[in-house]
C-alpha cells in the first residue's frame, strides 16, 4: 500500500516538474505568486494532491540544502490551491473546493506551503520576505482550526530568522516564551528543536555555561532516532568548546554531528561540520 501511494506521489511530481520550472522562470525575472498562478494554463486539472506532492518536493529540496528550488515549490504548491479555489467550472470541482475548505485542510495546507517559503527566504537572506511569509503562515494556521502546535512550528521559524538577524535577546525571548507553550501541546523533538534555537541565542550573547545546558537538555531529552536535532546540537556544542579552548573535545562531537548527518543525507549540515573543522584546525 505504502509503495502504491509513493508511486502515485512520484508521478505526481513527474508531472508537475513543467509547472515548476515555469515558476522557476517566473520568479527569476522578478514575479510573485500571483503571476505563477496566473501563467498556469487553463487546461490543467489539479487538486489538492498536486499541492501535496508539491510540497513534499519542496520538503526535500530543503532537506538537500537547496533553498531556491524549496521555495519555487512551495511557491507552485499555493499557486495550485489558489487555482483550485477558482476553480467553478463543474458542479464536482465546486463541491470538492466545498469540501476542500470546510475541512481547513487548505488552510493547513497554505500555511506549511508559507512556512517552507519563508524558511528557503531565510536560507537565501530575503529576511523581510521570509518574515511576510512566517506571518502568512500564522493567518492561514489560524484560519484552519489544526490547533495550537503547527502554530508553535511556524514560531520556531521565526526564532530562526531573528537568530540569522543576530537579534538574540528577541530570539532567546521568543525560543523561551514557545518552549512553555510546547510544555502543554509538543513533543520531545520539538521542544528539543526550540531548546537548541534557545542554545544558539545564548551562544550568540557569549553566555557558554547557559548555551552548554540547554545543549545538554537537548541530547538528554531527545529521542536516539531525532538525528537531525542531536547532529545540530553536537555541532553547536563543539563550537561552544572551542570558545573555551577545548579543541580535542571538539573534534569529537564535530565527528559525532558529521556522523550523523550522513545517517540522514543532509548536505547543509555536512557543510556546517566542514566549516567548524575549518575552525578547530585554525584554533
């Protein structure tokens, strides 16, 4: 059943990689969602499994450190559900756009879709877009009545971004205010993920001892499996070292992080390892 429904997702995005490049296109001269949208022909059908499948692409793009090509994707996954909102021309397409929004899942949809956009706009430092897009991301989640946690997802985004603007008071404010709120309604991976946002503002106002116990809590709460957290937290721990001088245990958890960043094919993070190793050779 699982291989059917991976088939099925491959052809779908088969089959939209035309639409896709044509959004490339688009946004490389200089337009936005609307002209996307706009430049989609007619004569396609598309539903809600298209934007699905679009963003999955847009997922994995990010996953492979390739913020461009996440953000056309994302871009197209709205275009599609623009279109599919537009969409009256049969009583089945009227009922189905019915259905579609009645159930908020093309609001939940729309806000994961302005989520990955405004993550690939912090990648490519469009930080005043990437800030339009995580509030986007807030309206559409509000809108579709999924509950506080996808909320607190787009929060952790916005820390991010205020981290990359090296605003750390305001990212350290707003990392603690979402940590007690994922207390009721997260778990352990995402308070791990909001816990070391918390450890890299505090890296970033030189307070070591307060940026080594959150790492702590980070590697001591998160599940064995959540590689991608516990690589990030070993890198930030090894920088956090060779801030105190310690270049031997700094080697190690930079070859813990770089292991486990093989184990899930993240190219970004690998290049991060390379960066400190670069780093603990200088020190």
């Amino acid at each position: 059943m699982q291989f059917r429904i991976a088939r099925r997702r491959v052809a779908l995005v088969a089959r939209l990689t035309p639409l896709a490049e044509g959004a490339r296109r688009t946004l490389a001269a200089g337009g936005d969602l609307e002209s996307v949208t706009s430049n989609i022909s007619t004569s396609w059908s598309l539903t809600w499994k298209d934007a699905e499948a679009a963003l999955e692409s847009a997922k994995r793009c990010a996953d492979q450190a390739a913020p461009e090509a996440s953000f056309v994707w994302a871009t197209l996954a709205l275009a599609v559900l623009r279109l599919i909102e537009q969409d009256t021309s049969s009583l089945i397409r009227r009922v189905q756009r019915t259905l579609l929004q009645g159930s908020g899942h093309a609001k939940r949809l729309q806000g994961y879709a302005y989520m990955v956009r405004g993550a690939a706009a912090v990648e490519l430092g469009r930080l005043d877009e990437a800030h339009q897009n995580l509030e986007a991301a807030h309206t559409a989640y509000a809108a579709s009545r999924v509950g506080e946690r996808e909320a607190l997802e787009v929060n952790l985004r916005l820390v991010n971004l205020q981290l990359v603007r090296e605003d750390w008071q305001q990212a350290e404010w707003l990392a603690e205010s979402t940590l007690r709120r994922l207390d009721r309604v997260g778990n352990s991976a995402d308070r791990g993920e909001c816990t070391l946002l918390l450890a890299h503002a505090q890296f970033g106002m030189v307070r070591l001892e307060a940026a080594l116990n959150s790492i702590g809590q980070v590697l001591g709460d998160t599940d064995s499996r959540e590689h991608f957290i516990r690589a990030r937290a070993y890198l930030l721990k090894a920088r956090v070292e060779l801030a105190y001088n310690q270049a031997q245990e700094a080697s190690k958890d930079c070859d813990l992080a770089r292991g486990l960043f093989i184990k899930i094919g993240n190219q970004r993070g690998l290049r991060d390892c390379d960066t400190v190793r670069e780093m603990i050779g200088s020190a």
